[in-house]
C-alpha cells in the first residue's frame, strides 16, 4: 500500500484482474492496474550477476545462499544439482565419450583384398645420392618429389605374385627354391615379368600402378634420414635381412616385414630381395632428373636395383646404395615393390 495526499491507494498487479476483486476500505481510488514485473533474464540482473560469480565454485554455501533469495530462480534447477553432486548424493556427469580414432597420415590403402597395401607419400624435397664409397652414387643432389604417391608397405609376395599368376595376368611362376612362399617376397624376376604385375594390377583396380621411380623409392627409403640406412649411421643388429648384418651368412629371403620398418611405415627397404625401379641404369646422377621422375631412355637394356638383399653385405644395403641388371633377366635376389599414383 501506499499513502498519497491522505487517500490510500492500491497498485493492483495485472495478474488480480484475472478474478474478483478483493472488498477495498472506504474511500480507495484506484489509479491504474500496473503489469507485474517479470523475472529479471539479462546478463546485468542481480541473480545473473550473482550466479556467475559462483557457478564455477565447489562451497556449497554459496549455492544455499542463491536458493534462499532466488528459490524459483534461472538457476535454481542447476543449483539444487551442485548442491547435491558437492554434498555426494549425486553421481558426477558422465565424462564424453571417446572421440573416434583418426586413422594417422601414413594408414596404409589396400584396393583389393590380393593387391599389396600401400602406405600415402607426401611430397618433399630429400638430398640424392651419396659422395663415398662408389662414383655411380654421385653426385649428392637435390630432387623435389612434386607430386604424392603411394608405395608398396612391402615387397610384393609370393602370395599376391600367385594371385596374378593364378589370374592370367602374370605369365611366370617363379621356383622358391624350397624355402616356402605366402608372404616371403617373391624372387628370381626380370624388370619385364614386373611390368606384367603393374598391367594387371593397373586393370584389376582401375588405379595406375607402377613401380616406383629411382627418385621416388630412396625418397622413401630415407624416409626423412639424410644418415647412410634409415636408422642411422651404421649397421645395427635386428635391423636388416642381408649377409653378415645380424653377425651371419644371410641364405634366403625372409617373410616381409620381420624386421622394424622406417619412419614412414614401410619395411624391407634395405635388405630381403633387391627391388626393381622404372629407372634406365646410368653410371652416374650427372644430369639426373632433379622432380623425382624416372630418368629413361629409349631401348636401355640396363635396368636399376634398389635397397641390396640378403645375401649383400651391410655396405650394399644403404639408403643409397643402387644397382644394375639386364632388363629381361631373372635372378633370385631380385623382386620388386610397387607404387601407385594419387
């Protein structure tokens, strides 16, 4: 109530005209109906203002304290579970959920279940090459890979050769020799039974496959290591399938991926069978492709081997170390792995 020039006066709220009006005292005026105030929602209110200086504490006090001003409050809901949760007779809110693995850059990509995985290469800029022991390794250069690629997790097998084989699309069974097939790394293969591979793979998928450039495959042998293998500097114990590298005469090719693989995922790129590339065989980098595209000629009857094999010595299976073979002929140390365009 309130007391104006000695009349009493009544501020009726406008929810009261929704009824009967309560008996008035004699002489009442009343002046006008006025809307109730309705809760205070911004940010500048004295609850708001009050609940975010608290919100983010653990005294159960200060959330009693808003519950005896503001019992029906914005936040009288949010504070009846603090109170709760802070005095133990509420369970904690159930922690998120994990997020969803991402799968890492490097995942390998199989594109049917007989092709060999491939593990995505980004593209760099690597130094090429090595200045000792042997002149047809230099000069170091520079090469820039431009353009991604995916390679070969492995050494293609005897398993997934068979497929093809099996398939019409390769025209040579090779022999193992007794020392077994399924994931050993298939040998005793020229440059022209690969080409084969790559044909079938190229139809068998809808991809382009192919074997790997010169430049491309020491990009991902390094896998980022200027150092001479791809773990260091010398030959370690338990790193490499090759002649005297674990302190013994290596005899066979063992299943791939026995031993650790380098920084990028992939294995056997020193050591097992030496791999064939696309490259044209030249007795030195003078003039070398500097893009990381293979360096070929017309009719070249000399073909490039990489990464040595078991029955090379430690020398013979550094990042840099390169080789050469008659293009159409087999030997049992030579295999392959391949690449595949993005």
């Amino acid at each position: 109530m309130a007391v104006a020039f000695g009349l009493i006066v009544w501020l009726l709220p406008h929810s009261v005209s929704a009824g009967p009006l309560a008996p008035r005292p004699p002489g009442t005026i009343v002046l006008a109906q006025v809307p109730a105030a309705p809760p205070a929602t911004d940010a500048g209110s004295l609850e708001t203002r009050y609940w975010n200086s608290i919100k983010d504490k653990t005294d159960l006090g200060d959330f009693r304290i808003y519950l005896d001003a503001w019992p029906n409050g914005l936040y009288a809901a949010e504070a009846r579970a603090r109170i709760e949760r802070l005095s133990g007779k509420a369970p904690p809110p159930a922690a998120p959920p994990p997020a969803a693995p991402v799968a890492p850059a490097n995942a390998p990509v199989q594109d049917c279940a007989e092709c060999p995985p491939m593990i995505p290469i980004a593209a760099g800029a690597f130094a090429m090459g090595s200045a000792e022991p042997f002149r047809f390794e230099a000069p170091v250069h520079t090469v820039t890979i431009r353009k991604p690629f995916y390679i070969g997790r492995t050494e293609v097998t005897y398993d997934e050769w068979d497929a093809c084989v099996a398939a019409k699309g390769c025209a040579f069974a090779p022999d193992d020799r007794g020392a077994g097939r399924g994931k050993r790394p298939v040998g005793n293969l020229s440059w022209e039974d690969t080409q084969q591979y790559v044909a079938w793979l190229s139809k068998r998928t809808g991809q382009t496959y192919r074997l790997p450039t010169e430049a491309e495959w020491e990009y991902a042998a390094r896998a980022g290591r200027p150092t001479a293998y791809f773990w260091g500097k010398m030959m370690e114990k338990a790193r490499v399938n090759c002649s005297g590298c674990d302190g013994s005469r290596s005899t066979a090719a063992v299943a791939v991926a026995t031993y650790p693989p380098n920084d990028f995922g992939l294995y056997d790129m020193s050591g097992n069978v030496a791999e064939w590339v696309e490259d044209c065989w030249n007795d030195s980098y003078r003039s070398a492709p500097a893009n990381g595209s293979a360096w070929v000629k017309p009719g070249c009857k000399e073909r490039v081997l990489r990464g040595g094999s078991f029955s090379s010595e430690p020398q013979y299976v550094r990042s840099a170390s390169r080789f050469k073979y008659d293009f159409d002929v087999r030997f049992q140390t030579n295999g392959f792995r391949v690449a595949r365009e993005r």
